[in-house]
C-alpha cells in the first residue's frame, strides 16, 4: 500500500484510534487479513468470522510487525476502531485509488472473469507496473484488499467484479471507481440466485453504468457476439470497443483454429494493425478472453504486434483453471476443478476433444451448483454434449446432479459402460487409476463446492495410492 499514518487512516474510515502512542506512524507494509501474511509495517483487518474472530490474532500480529489493527473494538494494542470494519476496508482502498492516479480497469462476466483478468494483466505488464485481483477474490472484501496492495510505482490496476444479486457491482464500482470497464459474457452462473439471464445481465451491465463518459476518459470494452452484453452499450455516456468474432468487432479474430495440443491460434485485429497469436493455454473459449485482453490493451495504447506477443507469451496463474500436466507414462491431466456453470462446462469439454485427438479421453464431471430450476435440464445437456464430443468415457461423480450428467449422456448416446456414476472423489480414482492407459487425457470439472481437484491432484505423479485427502 502507499504510506499512510495512522493518524489519516483513522480519519478516512471515521475511525478512533486505541492504544496509539503516535499517530504519526505509518502503514507502510500490505493490508491483511490473515494473520500469517502480516509483515512488518503491515496494518490488519481484524473480521468476526462466523468460527474465528480476528480480533483474538491483535497481540499476535502486532508482535510480528503489524503497525496496527483495524478493529471494531479495542483490542489492547495500537488499533484503528470502527463501527463496521468492511466499510472501513472499502473506504480505504476508495481513498487509495483516488491518491495513486493509476488507470483502473475492472471486468466481470458469467464465466471467465479470472482467466481474462490474468491475460489482461500480464499483457499490460508489458506495458507498465500492473497489479490485479488475486485468484477470484473478486468480492467486497477480496477487492479492497487488492486494491490496497497497488503501491506509488502502479499504473494499472486491474480488479475482477463478482456478483450474486443486484447492485453488488454497484457498490463496488463505488469502493474503486473504474475508467474501463470490461463485460465479458452473460451465462447462466448463479442463475438460481438471479433468476433468469435478463436479470444476470442487468447486474453486469452496473459496471459500464459507473464509467466516467467518453469525454472524460471512460472505456466500456464490450463483447460483440453475446447480445445482451452487446446492448448495453445503451447504458453508458463512455466510449464503445467492441471485441469478439463478429465482423462488427472492432478488435476481432479470423482463421481461429487449434493447434495439435488444442492451443488456440488466430489473427489479431485491433483498429491500430494486426498480428497472429498463438496461445500457451488450452481450448477455444480463450480466443474470447484474448480479444477483450487486446481491446482493453488497445485502448492502453498498444499496438497489435505488443498485444499478439504479449498474449502468446502469457500462461495460467490461478490454480485448477485448465492446469495440464502430462504424466510420464503419457496420461495428461487436465485440472479444470476450480468452479464450473453451463458455459465453462461446455467450453471445457471442447477443450478436451481437441487435446484428445487420436487418444482415449475422460470427462471427469460433478454438480454445477447455483443452477435453480435449470439445474435438471443443464445437467443433462452436458451429459449430452459429451457424447456428441466422442469423449470416451465420462466419470459423473456426486449425488443427483451427476446421475442427470449421467443420465443425459446415456440417453444421447446409448452408452452403457461408456458412462458411468460413482458416489465421490474416492470411487472415482479408484476407478481411474485401475483403468487409464498411457496417453489418455483425463479432464477434471465441478463447482467448487465438490472439491474435484482432489481427483486430479490423487493421479499427478507422486500421488499417494491410499485414500484421496478431504480438504
């Protein structure tokens, strides 16, 4: 974080300082929530969770280099007190945005929010100093706290915006005020909780609504080939950059194919020239992450060529997001098991027919959560869509969900064995350590909630035989 007194910081979140002999000092380390990532001159955020309390870590942290804690009591040490501590988080990282004059760019979308704000930050740190949300800590909590980590030399800060209802990116734009603002697609994530598409879009479409307008500087990257994101441009005085496909894009891809490791390849367009890419991660879906990774680029001022090798050059950063490793014996395991909804389902399994042609592949699939009444019939058109891919034998793993996983794929394909419903992770290695071969291709996916990655993480090299670990 920029360096801040005490003495500011108290001021800024409203706060009363406890135990301060001078509030001249400064916070000049990261803020933190954990009490194992403080360092010296680091403040903490002490949180009332439902199980731990922050406040019991107080002596603790400030002994190993704390300058103090944010607090909703005092807590015997040197402590900024508040009425309501996540406020006082977003008000900080408001004042810091404010202070650091970096662009700030935000996205969000209904699937691939994390894996375009990796491309687009490692293409921009081409550019110039770039910091970006960690992982998916996309939430009123997760955002302030990256926000706070951009220091003096930062000049982009790019921050992921998630939301399960209404007016929650609303209230973040207003923690980190953007001036390009990216929506990538609108899915069917958290449908149950939204209520249909319309409403899923209606949320995301907050963020272009906060961007300053065009003559102030405001970007709205939009995505030409989904509709609903495509009309809100209607919803914003900023400037308008369409990517995708379309040949109404202004930033575009033509002779899109895979490569014989199913890596995307492309011809980049962007109103400044064009170049070719080829692309280090796997599956099509990337393709689109890519365009709004170069439309946001664009408007930052590179060419075409500095985009195209930046987006060749750039990999995977956050865990169990189409991780591949190939075994010595020639199996590769492709750990998609962070998150999963209709769209990354899909996307994912079109991944794995291109990677596994001439090979035996594995659909490894659980429950995708949050799907309300389209639960039954989303299940069952994954189920479906593995048959039509010609994966060779798809492991549905879990309770109801996975039996319409299951089932749809029987009753597509008239299956049998090559379809098969186990009760958890245990069964399933079990079942493909006694059945892979060399050089078949597993693919691992399901909500989080299901915990998969320990499937793909049981068949890695060096994997213990015995039980699978629980989280």
């Amino acid at each position: 974080m920029i360096a801040l007194s005490l003495a500011e910081i108290a001021e800024v979140v409203g706060g009363q300082t406890y135990d301060i002999p001078d509030p001249s000092v400064q916070v000049t380390g990261q803020v933190v929530r954990d009490s194992r990532e403080v360092e010296p001159g680091s403040l903490f955020v002490a949180f009332a969770g439902e199980h731990v309390d922050g406040h019991d870590f107080a002596a603790a942290v400030v002994e190993a280099g704390a300058v103090a804690v944010l607090a909703s009591r005092p807590v015997g040490v040197p402590a900024v007190v508040v009425d309501d501590v996540q406020r006082a988080l977003g008000a900080l990282a408001r004042h810091v945005v404010q202070k650091l004059g970096a662009t700030l760019v935000a996205l969000t979308g209904s699937a691939g929010k994390t894996s375009t704000k990796d491309l687009i930050a490692q293409v921009l740190r081409h550019k110039a100093p770039t910091v970006f949300t960690p992982g998916s800590l996309n939430n009123e909590i997760g955002l302030p706290l990256t926000a706070l980590s951009a220091t003096e030399e930062t000049r982009f800060l790019v921050l992921e915006m998630g939301a399960r209802g209404i007016g929650h990116i609303r209230y973040l734009t207003e923690l980190t005020p953007p001036q390009i603002g990216l929506v990538i697609n609108v899915g069917t994530a958290h449908i149950g909780e939204f209520g249909g598409r319309e409403q899923i879009a209606q949320a995301k479409g907050e963020l272009v609504e906060a961007l300053p307008s065009e003559a102030d500087g405001g970007a709205a990257i939009l995505n030409a080939d989904d509709p609903l994101v495509r009309a809100m441009a209607a919803r914003t005085g900023a400037k308008v950059i369409f990517f995708g496909e379309s040949g109404e894009a202004d930033v575009r891809a033509e002779n899109v194919r895979l490569t014989d490791r199913g890596q995307p390849a492309f011809r980049l367009h962007t109103p400044s020239g064009a170049s070719d890419v080829t692309m280090r991660l796997y599956g099509e879906h990337h393709v689109s992450n890519a365009l709004a990774a170069a439309a946001v680029a664009h408007e930052l001022g590179m060419s075409a060529d500095e985009i195209a090798t930046a987006l060749s050059e750039a990999g995977s950063l956050s865990r169990w997001r189409m991780e591949v490793t190939e075994r010595p014996d020639g199996v590769t395991i492709v750990n998609d098991a962070y998150n999963a909804n209709p769209e990354s389902m899909r996307a994912a399994l079109r991944a794995l027919a291109a990677m596994g042609r001439g090979r035996r592949t594995w659909a490894v699939l659980g429950k995708m959560a949050e799907l309300g009444d389209e639960a039954l019939a989303e299940h069952d058109a994954v189920g479906r869509l593995a048959v039509r891919l010609n994966v060779g034998k798809l492991v549905a793993v879990g309770g109801r969900e996975a039996s319409w996983l299951q089932l749809g794929a029987y009753n597509e394909g008239s299956w049998g064995e090559e379809s098969v419903h186990v009760s958890d992770t245990q069964a399933a290695v079990d079942l493909l350590r006694s059945e892979l071969r060399p050089g078949d291709v597993v693919l691992v996916k399901a909500s989080r909630s299901v915990g998969l990655e320990r499937v793909a993480q049981a068949l890695l090299p060096g994997a213990a035989e015995g039980e699978v670990s629980a989280r």
